[in-house]
C-alpha cells in the first residue's frame, strides 16, 4: 500500500510551501526531511480533527431527536392489471421494477407470456389518487423475441419532464409499488 506522499508528491509539496517558514530549497536531503517534518504535521493535525469529532458535545448533538412530524393519513388504491402475449421459443424477457414491490417469476409449459401487477398507491385525497393512477404503473412492450416490461411512474424524472409537465410536487414523493407476478 503506497502513501499519501507516495501517491501525490506534489500534494505535499504544496502544503509545505504553504505553512512553510523560511524560503524554499528544493535540495534532495532538504525536501525529503521537510517532507518528513510534513507528514507529522500533518499526522498532528488529523489526529486533533478526530478528537474534536469524538468530543462529548458533538455526541450529545448526535442523540437528540428531530422534533415529531405529525403524520397524516393515507388513502389507499389497489389496482390489478393483467397483460399476456404470445411468446416464441428462445425469447427474452426484461422487467424494469418498480422502487418498492416484489418480483415474482414461474415457469409453465405454455408458450406465452402473462403479466399480473398488483399497483398500490397512497395518497391524502381521491382526487390526488386519481393523477398518481395516470401516472404511475408499467409499458408492457412485445417485440418477435421479446418482451420488456418497463416500470414508469414518479420515480423517473425523464418520464416526468415528458409526459405530466405541470404534475404536483406535493404528489412526487409519496409512497407506492408494484407487485409484478411474471408466468414464462
């Protein structure tokens, strides 16, 4: 394992001609000893930044706890969507999660492909339900050999710009998932 010095000579070269006193000789024997002189300046000076972050005051900044926030209460929407296609042999399929939910993947002797997603959302009113539901939720896009199934929704900032310009701020950061069960 290399040394700072060793990895960034100049970095200390520069951190001498700083805090240095006396003018610059740049002298081999000279340089390497105030090198030296350096790294247990230096060594002081972390040593003293630790002791002043393990110091009682800064632990009992550290226990307080934030003030209670009140919590308000959520209404919940479940939505079931179901999407299947035919699917050949040697075909790939790719499934883009949501943040939160679960992924669950079984095999069957049919050839096609069936998507059940369990879409919950979370909101303080139906009319904010209302927009999280034409936002959040999945593409389902199949192809000849394959099938990709995309998660859109408040999470993705590029979707957002795209598609709900003028979409609440209030609403980007409330809870919801997708539970997505995938028969192949």
């Amino acid at each position: 394992m290399r040394t700072l010095y060793q990895q960034r000579p100049f970095f200390y070269f520069v951190l001498y001609f700083v805090f240095s006193e006396r003018p610059l000789n740049i002298g081999a024997h000279s340089f390497i000893e105030k090198m030296h002189r350096l790294k247990s300046i230096s060594a002081l000076l972390a040593a003293l930044m630790l002791a002043a972050l393990w110091t009682p005051a800064s632990r009992a900044t550290q226990t307080t706890k934030p003030a209670a926030v009140p919590q308000v209460q959520l209404l919940t929407r479940s939505t079931r969507r179901r999407e299947n296609c035919r699917f050949s042999y040697g075909g790939t399929v790719t499934l883009v999660g949501a943040p939160r939910g679960a992924v669950t993947v079984e095999g069957w002797n049919r050839n096609e492909v069936e998507l059940t997603a369990d879409i919950e959302l979370k909101a303080e009113t139906e009319a904010d339900l209302d927009q999280l539901a034409k936002v959040n939720g999945f593409v389902f896009d199949e192809d000849i050999n394959h099938v990709s199934i995309l998660t859109v929704g408040t999470h993705d900032r590029t979707f957002m710009k795209k598609s709900a310009k003028n979409f609440p701020k209030k609403l980007l950061n409330l809870p919801w998932k997708i539970d997505y069960r995938l028969r192949v």
